[in-house]
C-alpha cells in the first residue's frame, strides 16, 4: 500500500523538484515489495500500541490512493480530497522557519 502511494506521488509533476526526487528515492526503498493495483487491495488494518506509531502515514496513503486513479498507467484528475489545515499552526511554523534561515542576515547589517 505505501509503494503504491509513493507511485503515485511520483508521477505527479511537482514544482519542487526535490519532492519529486524524494518521492521516486522513496519508492526505490520499496523494490522488494509487490505493488498493489487497485484501492480494494488495501488492507484492513487495526492499530495496537505497537504499530500505532504508523497509523498517520497509512492513513495518508489510504488517501492518495483513493483519490488517484486505479489504472496504474495512467494518472487521475483529482489527486487529494479536500482536508483542514490550522492555519494559524502552519503560518508560525513558517514563521520560525523564515526567521530560522534569515535572522542571522537581517542581524548582520
């Protein structure tokens, strides 16, 4: 299920090249792994305390496979549902990330 998901990824053209590069290093860690091909190969999963740790990137997997295609050739349209992001939470983390790379330049002068 993840390979499937970061094959996914991968053939979406990012404008961050680099995501585009992770996503295809990614997949390459999978090669040992069959690809599933369609979303009612997904599996049933039940969380315990000792796999919990992996519900939030199964659940993003889960999500980029049932918003992209099931022809493994060819991408879908519509590659994500809509969710809710915090923006006040992204906006900050941003914020300190800014000042993070740039204080030292601003400080100098």
């Amino acid at each position: 299920m993840l390979k499937f998901a970061l094959f996914k990824l991968a053939q979406i053209p990012f404008s961050d090249e680099k995501l585009q590069r992770m996503a295809q290093q990614l997949f390459r860690y999978f090669e040992s792994v069959s690809l599933i091909s369609t979303e009612a190969q997904i599996p049933a999963i039940s969380y315990t305390r000792l796999n919990e740790h992996y519900q939030p990137i199964v659940n993003l997997a889960t999500l980029i496979i049932k918003r992209s295609t099931e022809n493994l050739e060819k991408p879908g349209e519509v590659w994500f549902c809509s969710f809710l992001v915090d923006m006040n939470v992204l906006f900050e983390r941003f914020l300190r990330n800014y000042l993070k790379k740039n204080a030292n330049h601003t400080f100098d002068k």
